[in-house]
C-alpha cells in the first residue's frame, strides 16, 4: 500500500482513477439515459450477463427445458454491465437495483418483473412445481442452502474477488480478510456435502444452481484464477459435488448463455432458441 488512507469527515464520490468496475458505480440509483428493452417472441424474457449470478437464472431455464417443461422457452438479451447497459431506463423499470439478472414473464394477463436471482429461481421453481421441494424438510434445507449462497457470495464476489482479481493495487489486509472468509465458506460447503449428495440431500434443487457458479466454478479452478492460493484442491467433497453438477447437459449449456468472456466456444451473446447454443457448443473441443 502506498500509503495510509485517512477517510475524511465528508465522504465523496472520486471515481477519477483507471479502474472500470469502480467507475460505471454511483451513489445515486435510477435511469441515466433512455432506451427501451428489447423484447423477442418468447413468454419469459431474461436481460442478463454470464457471470455467476446470471449463470443462476440461465441453468434453471436449461434445467426446466431439459426436463420438458416447454413453457419455459425464453429469450435471453445481453446487459453489458461495462458498458453500463444496466442504467437504461427499460432496465431500471425492470430493476430499479440496476443490477443482472432481471426477468419479465409475458405468460399471463400483465407482466410480472422479477429481480435478484435467488427470487427468479425460486418464481420459476414455484411456476414450473421443478427444483424446489413443495413442503417439509426438504423445502426448508433448499431455502437455507438458497439463501446462504445469496448471503456468502457476496464476500466471494466483492470481496475476494475484488481485491484479489479486480482492484488497482494488490493490498495485503482485505485480501487476507476475504481470503480467510472464502476459505472458511468453502470448508462449510466441504463439511457439509461430505453427509450430503447435492446442498438439500439427495435432490438437485435451485440451492445447487445457485452455489454451482460461484463455489463450483472455484473449486474446480475456473474462478478467479484463485486455484493455488486457496488450495481449493483440499475441498475434496465440494469438487465431487462441483463436477457433479458440472456434467448436466443443461449446466453446460446454461453457462454459457449471454457470456462474453472465455473461450470461442463458451460465449453466447444472446439466445432465442435452443440451437442459438448448438452452434456454440459445436465448437467446444473433444
């Protein structure tokens, strides 16, 4: 660190530096510009990018596909949150938290807006009667296991991920503070899916799509290129469950719906229809 930081009495927005994640964020919430969201031909419209939280929403529609559920069709559109696509007025009236993934269900008499991506996979879970257990038991440990990921990730995410990946400088306090928290979050994973076959026991449910993209994806080396420093190799018990899951048909295609970064062969901008992710899946090597 360069030197001390001294917070002043007043706090200021100073976004002056180099840094793109730190400069598209602001204080104040709302529409910057106006612009109208597209809409395709599908019921169900996603506006999503493919990061872990958009990952969430996009193996639950391939899931419900996947399981013959028809109605669940949709058209997936591209927020580039770089770009700062998430503060358009037809975003924000979707999503006033001006965050990825945000969903509107044309299905019935008026348009039903849903945001945060732990409440879209549990309305379409409700929609649909898939991937949530109706009542008892097992309906309570998915909603615990649902509602911790939406409670650790953050420090994942934001944290972790930020200081360690993300930030200008490398500095040794937050990411020693996160790092410690992301190893602890995955030892309560490790523990618990050595008792257990998915998060809620022996059923794949919304709790799994919803820690796969983030603890998954880290623990199997593909997160932050974190692998060695956090000894995810130790996580005997997260790997089996996170290549567990990694093998379904409709993981793999739901990952790569509206990703823009990886390989040729994991990135789809947009998706209207099932052979939209074909034809990118075709690519990927044997």
């Amino acid at each position: 660190m360069s030197e001390q930081y001294v917070p002043p009495k007043v706090w200021v927005n100073d976004t002056a530096g180099g840094n793109k994640w730190a400069n598209i964020n602001s204080p104040e919430s709302g529409a910057r510009f106006e612009r109208e969201l597209p809409v395709g031909e599908h019921p169900l419209q996603l506006y999503s990018l493919g990061t872990p939280n958009g990952q969430k929403v996009t193996i639950m529609l391939e899931e419900l596909l996947a399981a013959g559920v028809s109605a669940a069709e949709y058209d997936a559109f591209l927020i580039n949150i770089g770009d700062s696509d998430q503060f358009s007025s037809g975003f924000v009236a979707v999503n006033p938290n001006s965050k990825i993934p945000a969903l509107v269900d044309k299905s019935g008499d008026q348009d039903v807006n849903v945001f945060e991506s732990a409440s879209i996979l549990v309305y379409l879970a409700e929609k649909f009667g898939q991937f949530l257990p109706a009542k008892g038991f097992a309906r309570t440990q998915t909603l615990n296991w649902l509602f911790w990921a939406q409670g650790s990730a953050p420090f994942l995410g934001g944290g972790f991920g930020h200081f360690y990946a993300y930030a200008d400088e490398k500095q040794e306090y937050p990411i020693n503070r996160f790092a410690m928290e992301a190893k602890r979050q995955l030892d309560v994973l490790d523990k618990h899916l050595a008792q257990n076959t998915y998060m809620a026991g022996d059923e794949y449910t919304i709790a799994d799509m919803a820690i796969w993209p983030w603890y998954g994806c880290l623990a199997l080396g593909n997160l932050y290129n974190a692998a060695e420093f956090l000894q995810v190799h130790t996580y005997t018990h997260v790997r089996r469950w996170a290549g567990q899951v990694q093998s379904r048909e409709a993981v793999q295609r739901g990952r790569i719906v509206n990703r823009t970064f990886g390989e040729e062969w994991e990135q789809l901008r947009e998706r209207h229809e099932a052979a939209d992710i074909d034809k990118v899946l075709a690519n990927k090597p044997a």
